[in-house]
C-alpha cells in the first residue's frame, strides 16, 4: 500500500513539474521583448512589384527571342506576376485595385504560341511583344508608388494601372 501511495506521488510531481515548467516558460515568452511584425499587405505589395519587375525585364529579353521555346521565362514571369497580382486585388478588394487580366491574356497568347512546338515567331509575334512591352514598362512608375505611407492603395495610381491594363488588353484584339 505504501509503495502504491509513493507511485502517486511522483506521478503528483511530475505533472506539476509540468505545470511549473508551462507557467514559466509562459512567464519568460511575455517578459522577452517582442520581434515588431510587418503589414502583411505592404510585404504582399513588395512581392507583386518585384514580379512586375521581373516581368518587366522578361519582356525585354523576350524582345530578342527567336522561337516560341525563348518564352518559356517570359511565361513564368507573367504568370508570377498574374498570380501575386490577383493575391493583391483580393487582398484590398475590387474596389481599391482592379485585375489585369492583360497579364493573364500574355499567358494565354504564349501558351497559344507554343502548342503546335518549337517554331520560329512570326513579325506579327514579335511586333505584339514589342508593343506590349513598352506599354508595360509605362505600368512600373505608378506601380512603385501604389501604396501610401499607411499602406493603403492611392486610388490615382491604381486607376494609373487600370488604364495601362485596358491599354495592354486593347492590343489582343487587334491581333
């Protein structure tokens, strides 16, 4: 019968070593002094303006491509930037930041492009690329500056971005 008591006993103890070590641990996580956490929106928007940018210069390497194969980073890029893009417009809604769905057009296209294989870009191809990406290239200035100091949209930049996204969408349906 003693040794049975005794049992419970360390069992006793052992649990409230338990308890004692939590309540510490507990103790020592509120006294150390707190890592100061980022706006996850303002880190969203610095992930999508370093895809546009990667986009960016994409377009211009894709400039000097000579078959559909030569795409392939360009089709990344666009579709990183699409993605990371849409994350934002959900992120602050449709009301502050409006989808460029000419992004998701370029993947289209290349996708397009590149089915029947690897075959030589046409003039026509080419001219496309070139006109999209000097027409991008006007979407980087207001794309910088999307965010006020409180991380809240600037609705002149974003309207800035939309018209760019028209403007690029207006060059798929003249080819």
């Amino acid at each position: 019968m003693l040794s049975r008591r005794k049992g419970k006993d360390i069992l006793f103890l052992c649990v409230l070593m338990v308890l004692v070590a939590c309540i510490v641990y507990e103790g020592y996580r509120m006294m150390r002094p707190s890592v100061k956490q980022e706006d996850a929106g303002k880190m969203l928007f610095e992930v999508t303006h370093f895809q546009m940018e990667v986009l960016n210069t994409s377009l211009m390497e894709a400039l000097q491509a000579s078959h559909t194969e030569d795409l392939n980073a360009l089709k990344l890029a666009a579709y990183s930037a699409h993605y990371s893009h849409e994350r934002m417009v959900r992120a602050y809604g449709t009301d502050n930041l409006q989808s460029l769905s000419a992004l998701r057009k370029l993947l289209d296209m290349i996708t397009q492009w590149q089915i029947g294989g690897n075959r030589p870009l046409t003039d026509n191809e080419h001219e496309l690329l070139t006109k999209y990406s000097t027409i991008f290239a006007e979407l980087l200035p207001g794309y910088t500056l999307l965010l006020d100091n409180n991380n809240r949209i600037v609705a002149s930049q974003a309207d800035h971005i939309k018209q760019i996204g028209e403007t690029l969408e207006s060059l798929f349906s003249e080819s």
